[in-house]
C-alpha cells in the first residue's frame, strides 16, 4: 500500500505583539501558499500514485470499478491521469486549516508560545478515496483543528474575524470555529490576563454601542422588508417566467428613476417656497374630494403648480415687500433667486435621469447580450442552480419552482430551433403581417385624428368636471387599440412568443406616440394662444395630472374586468379552469405611458413625480395580487432574456427624448403667462439664465467666472452637441465592446471544446500503444513487471511509447 502524503508545517518563531489588522500583501502571500501547496500536493501524488489501487496479482493493469463497456486503462495511462491537474486540484479541510494554523502562529500575540515545528503531519487524502487510513487522518485533523481553535483564541477580535471569515471552509466549519474561539472559559481567562474584569464605564460604552448596532440592524431590516419587491419578485419568476418578471422589474426600474428626480426637486424648488410661501388669493377656494380628479381647486395655489412660485429672490427679509411681489436683493441674508433655480433644478433633474437611463441601457445591454448562445445551460441549470444555502420549506418551494420555470423556457427555445417554419406558413405569415400592418397604421391615423377633433371640441367648453373628457376619451382609445393590437398579433400566430409581444408593443408605441404628440400640439400650440391673459401653464400641469389619474382608473378597471371577471366566467359559466394570461405588451405601454406623461409635466407640476410614485408603489400590489389570483403562467414558456434591454431602449429614445424636445420648445420658444409663475416678466423661460448673467457682470469682478461658464455651457450649442455625441459615442462603443465580448465567449468555449477533444485523443492513443504492446507476450510482461517494480524505464519499449505519445 502507498504511504500516506504528509504535510510538513513549517511555523516561524514570531516576536513581538502583532495585533494589527491583516494586510493585502499578506492576503496576497497566504493565496500564494495555498498555490504551492496545490502543486506540490500535484507532484506527491503523481511520484506516489496516491491514486492507484494496489495492481490485481494475475493482472498487468489496475482493476477499478466501472460500467460495463467503459474502456480498460492501463497502469501508465492511470498514473499520468493522477497528474492531471483536475484531478489534484482540490484540498482536503485538513490541508486549509493546517495552512491557516501556520498563519494564525505568526498573528499569534504573545511570543511566549512554544515553537510549533515539530508538530504531527497531516496527510492529504486520496480524491477517490481508495485504500487509505481515513480514521488517522480524521483524528489528525481534528488535533489540528483543535490547535488552530487555541491559536484563534490568542487573536485580537478583529483578527479572529478577519481569519475566519477568509477562510475556505463551509459555514458549518466556520460556525464551529467561531463559537469555540469565543467560548466562555476563553474569554473569561482572557479577561483575566488583561487585568480583571471590565470597568463600569466600559460596561456602559460597550452597552451603547451593542444597542446602537442592534437598532442599526433593526433599521436596515426594517427598510428591506418594507421594499414590495422583497419576496414578490422571486415568487413571480418562480410561478409565471422571466417574461412576467420582466414587467415588475421594469416598474421597480421607473420607480427609481421617480424617485432621483423628486429629490432635487423637493429640495430646491418646493421646499424653498414652501418656506416662503406667497400671499395665499382671496377668497380661499374650498376643498370638495373632486380636486383629486380634476387637480383644480384647493390645489390650484399650492406647491404643485408652476403658478404658485415666486418670481422674485428670496430671502428672510422679504415679508415687508410682499406686496409688491418683488424684494430688493441686498435687503436680507440668504438670497434665493428663484426663477433661476426653477430653470436650473428642472434642466439638472433631467439630465441627472438623461445619466442614469443611459447607464442602466447600457449595463443592461451587457448583461443580457454578454452570452452569445443558451448551449449547455440546460446541464448548467440542472446541476448547478440549487442554492445550498436555502433552508426554510417557503424559499425551497419558490426555487424550486424557479428553476423548473426555467428549464421549461429553455426546452421551448431550443424546441423552436428545431421545428422552423415551411415555405407556405413563411408566405401566409407574411400575408397576415402585411393586413395586420394596414390595420393598425389605418387605427393610429383614425385615433390621432380622434383626439385632434374632440380636443378643439373641448376648448369651447371645458370646465369642471368636463375637463375629464379629454382624458376619459385617449385612455378608452389607448386600451381599447391595445386589446386590437394584441389580437391581431395572436391570429399572426408568430412562432416565437418574443416576437408576438414585440409586434404588439410596437405597434401600440406609434399609436401613443401619435396621441401624444397631437396632445403636446394642443397644450403649447392651441391652449398657450388662448389662455394667453391666464396661467396657462397651471392649466398643462393640471391637464396632465388628469391624464396620469384618469390612466391610472383604467389601469384598475382593467385588472379587474380584464382579469378578475373573465376568470369568473370561465370558472362558472364555461366550466373551464383555464384563466387569462398576463398581456405583457399592453402592461407594459401603460407603464411607458404614464412615466412619459410625468416627464411632459414636471415643469409645470414639480410634484408630479411624486404623484407618479404613488401610481406605480399602487399598482405593484394590485398587479402582483391581481396576477396571483386571475392568471396563469404563458401556455408557451419563452425565455425573456432580453425584454428589460427592449423596455429600457423605448423607454429611453421614444419617451425621454420626446419629453426632452417638448420640454426645450417650451422652455426656449414659448412666451411664460405674464401673471403667474417665476418666469412672468420674461419673453422666454431661457432668459432667467441671461438675466442672471447680466447681473453678474454688472457686479464686478469676483464672479466673472460665472458668465464665462454660463456662455460656454448654456448658450453655446457647441456644448449640447458635444455632449449628445459624447453619449452615442459611450452607447455605440459599449455595444461594440459587449459584441466582441461575446465573439471572444464563443471562441473561448470553442477552445475548450477542443481541448477535451485532444483529451479524448491523447487517452486513446496512450491506450491503443499499451494494448499494442500487450499483443507482444513476452515484451509486455517484462514491461508490466518493470514499470510496477519502479524498474528504469528508459529500457522499456512501452515507456518509449509513451513518451512518443506524449510528446
């Protein structure tokens, strides 16, 4: 039998008190260590043949367990398999923890601790675990352990935890060693050798800080239980896809993008004025439970219109001059100019979200395109995908539904690579496509042309509750076209569900797009020439607060008699248990749409993002109950591995963009209301900037910096143009980086393909020359007597063939 492999510990003697925190460098040297150990573990075991079987007695090659027609190697070809590096390649526990024995030596604090070089040598077993004293090396081991309990115990805390919470062991081990490390008789002797026990002020600071880190604690998991998606999101990928994930994502994504731009907003717009608020009008209109409708009323002179800034600077001196609606600007401390700030605050709130959008398309175009192909997933996800460290029976239920969501959507991918269309379905398909296309393109001209008509309509007489016409009617045309787009999609029987949700979202994007822009005509076109002596930007801000609210009602009504009724009537009256599924594409452009009619009238409503946040934390619980209850999981899985990159790139180009054009019209075009709002002096919003400049050059030289700025960066266009290459640039380079990413992917796995393919080769032939040396009687026994002997092998043509075949 082969001798069992030591492991010979080599401890340095320490001096001095090392009581500091571990470095990089010395993280660096153990990593180096744990590498040489590795391979000289890889040598020992090739030399010694720790991996071999004794040889059967009547036999020239080993006889090991295997299934039947498994080919039969020889001794040789064996002994150079145990070099291999896969094979060797793994520690046993006891090899990590005698190397982190030998680190925990040199940390050790007190250099009064006997030299520990001479201590029992722990032996590596075998991998295949064939013919060794295991009960020896478990009781070495655990006398190491045991040792490295006690070395850990003379650490300092923070190195205690440092060194166990870097260590390569199971969380089990670690557990262990972490609880006898802090046993109660080792600190108790510690406690002792530092001095006695501790003093009552070190009691009471020790006290606070235990109670400010638990409620620390408590804080954190409060806020992370109080996140909707904190089990939602699992529970929904679990039981319906990633195609329904996708969309609570996406809401989780916008509710972010919300959220970055109230910030600003709250903090220098509503929250300034708020603290210099107006003169409120006479009378004082009255709150009737309608105003959340209609957004008129007891809101009109708020904080959520444009009409209630001031257009003067503020400061804390400014209450004698109200009535003149202007104060003087050196007559007191902490002047505001406001118009300034309304400009300002608005332009960095969407280039803040400009920012942000573009980075998450981007890092979301990576993480979804980096892999160029779903092969060999399927092994990966059988193997591979259970998480070891679930352990109650509600998160094992969610993966394990998870991770059969997602086999059933890669067998329907690779399914419908194996079953392409014939010539005929290609043909009709086409046909179906080219009437579907007529149908919707005939169905946005009618709708556009729709809302143009009853919009004029509604300037004659529009007033209280009226003015929810408008809105009442583009949403019944919106959901209504919705429901038509997404049926022709279904009769078009696309082959892969991805392109049916595809076709239905585009084609209910152009025709939102259409009522939008007629809309954006309407409010900047028609409206500013007739309210032109009134506050025509409370009447935008108010106009699109009723279209977010009224949006919001259908929504609503469409989750119940979409989804809640037509289950009822399958279950009750057609007897059948089949219930509706999740329309992703119509869901979707609800959510686009609602986020760009938020962007159109955040500067004519700076709390309109706040309203928007509402929205969309409402309909999380409603959507999520709604498809726990009304909907079952796609009749045809499909992987949607790409649909966040999709909603982020539309949510970006059409919708952002869109918004940022009418919002610059506005702000560099269109004449401000002469009796409201901060900019009611001004022929243009844009002139608060030019204003201010003048200003600045006026006063002297201390801020002639300023319009040197202001001329670089704002006025000159060179700038905007230079920016908006600057981001196509970063987009268009970052795509390009992702794609050769995923050509270097795939030549990577070709290269490992062929690797084991030379692997294959090179065992075969090592076995086709023994089993032709074999054939030779004679020749082969002294062959296989000397190599089992250690005989010299440069005398033996089997050896010579070898190295033939090796080199």
């Amino acid at each position: 039998m082969a001798q069992p492999l030591t492991l010979v510990l080599n401890v340095p003697e320490t001096t001095g008190d090392e009581d500091l925190e571990p470095s990089p460098y010395e993280e660096s040297e153990v990593h180096d260590s744990f590498h040489r150990l590795i391979q000289e573990q890889s040598l020992l075991v090739a030399e010694e043949g720790l991996e071999l079987l004794p040889l059967a007695p009547d036999r020239g090659y080993q006889t090991l367990p295997r299934p039947e027609g498994a080919p039969t190697h020889s001794t040789a070809t064996l002994r150079i398999l145990a070099s291999m590096p896969s094979r060797t390649i793994g520690r046993s526990r006891g090899a990590i923890i005698s190397e982190y024995y030998n680190r925990t030596v040199k940390l050790r604090r007190r250099s009064s601790r006997p030299l520990l070089g001479n201590m029992v040598r722990c032996a590596r077993p075998s991998l295949r675990l064939y013919d060794l004293e295991l009960d020896h090396t478990i009781l070495e081991e655990d006398e190491k352990r045991s040792l490295l309990v006690k070395e850990l115990q003379g650490l300092s805390v923070a190195q205690r935890d440092h060194m166990v919470r870097n260590m390569p062991l199971s969380l089990g081990e670690k557990r262990w060693l972490r609880e006898n490390s802090w046993s109660p008789k080792g600190k108790r002797r510690g406690q002792q050798d530092r001095g006695g026990a501790f003093s009552c002020s070190s009691r009471l600071r020790y006290s606070c800080i235990l109670a400010l880190h638990s409620l620390g604690l408590v804080l954190v998991s409060g806020l992370y239980a109080a996140r909707p998606w904190r089990y939602a999101l699992k529970q929904i990928g679990g039981q319906f896809g990633s195609s329904v994930l996708s969309y609570f994502i996406f809401l989780k994504t916008l509710l972010a993008f919300n959220v970055l731009m109230l910030l600003p907003l709250l903090g220098f717009l509503v929250g300034v004025q708020a603290a210099f608020p107006p003169d409120p009008p006479d009378p004082v209109p009255t709150c009737s439970g309608l105003e959340l409708l209609t957004g008129r009323g007891c809101f009109t002179h708020t904080v959520m219109y444009y009409g209630y800034y001031s257009n003067s600077t503020l400061s804390q001196s400014c209450d004698s001059s109200r009535d003149s609606g202007r104060c003087s600007p050196g007559s007191g401390s902490l002047p505001y100019n406001m118009p300034l700030a309304y400009l300002f605050t608005v332009g960095a709130a969407f280039f803040i979200t400009c920012i942000t959008l573009v980075y998450s398309m981007s890092h979301s175009f990576g993480e979804s395109y980096r892999v160029g192909s779903t092969k060999g997933i399927h092994a990966l996800t059988v193997f591979c995908s259970w998480d070891y460290k679930v352990t109650q029976k509600r998160a094992s239920r969610v993966q394990q539904d998870s991770i059969c969501t997602q086999l059933k959507e890669l067998l329907a991918v690779w399914q419908l690579q194996k079953h392409p269309r014939s010539a005929c379905g290609q043909l009709w398909q086409a046909a179906m496509l080219a009437l579907g296309g007529l149908l919707c393109l005939g169905t946005t001209v009618g709708c556009a042309a729709a809302v143009f008509t009853f919009s004029e309509v509604m300037m004659q007489r529009g007033q209280g509750v009226e003015l929810l016409a408008l809105p009442l009617v583009v949403s019944a045309l919106n959901l209504g076209a919705s429901y038509l787009f997404c049926g022709l999609a279904t009769l078009e029987r696309h082959d892969s569900p991805v392109l049916e949700v595809y076709m239905a979202i585009c084609r209910s994007l152009i025709l939102k797009t259409a009522v939008l822009g007629v809309l954006c005509y309407h409010w900047l076109g028609r409206r500013v020439a007739t309210l032109q002596d009134g506050c025509w930007e409370n009447f935008v801000g108010q106009e699109l607060y009723r279209f977010l609210v009224v949006d919001f009602i259908f929504t609503l009504l469409d989750s119940l008699f979409g989804e809640l009724v037509w289950r009822l009537i399958s279950e009750k009256k057609l007897k059948r248990r089949q219930k509706p599924e999740f329309d992703i594409a119509r869901n979707v452009l609800d959510l686009i749409y609602g986020q760009t009619l938020t962007w159109l009238g955040v500067l004519f409503s700076p709390l309109l993002p706040a309203v928007q946040i509402l929205r969309l934390l409402f309909l999380f619980y409603v959507k999520k109950a709604s498809l726990m209850a009304n909907c079952q999981a796609p009749r045809r899985p499909w992987l949607a591995s790409h649909m966040s990159t999709v909603f982020l790139t539309l949510l970006c180009f059409p919708s952002f963009l869109g918004a940022a054009v009418f919002l610059c019209y506005a702000v560099w075009q269109v004449k401000p209301s002469s009796t409201c709002g901060p900019f009611r002096t001004l022929n243009t919003m844009y002139e608060a900037g030019t204003v201010w400049v003048r200003r600045l050059e006026h006063a002297g030289s201390r801020g002639s910096w300023l319009p040197w700025l202001h001329h670089l960066l704002v006025e000159n266009t060179f700038f905007l143009f230079l920016v908006s290459a600057l981001l196509l640039a970063v987009i268009y380079l970052n795509i390009q980086v992702v794609k050769g990413q995923r050509k270097v992917i795939c030549l990577l796995k070709e290269q490992i393909r062929n690797e084991g393919e030379d692997k294959i080769f090179l065992i075969n032939k090592l076995h086709s020359v023994y089993e032709g040396e074999q054939n030779r009687p004679e020749e082969a026994t002294t062959s296989s007597a000397q190599f089992v002997d250690g005989g010299d092998s440069h005398h033996d043509p089997a050896g010579r063939d070898l190295d033939t075949a090796l080199e």
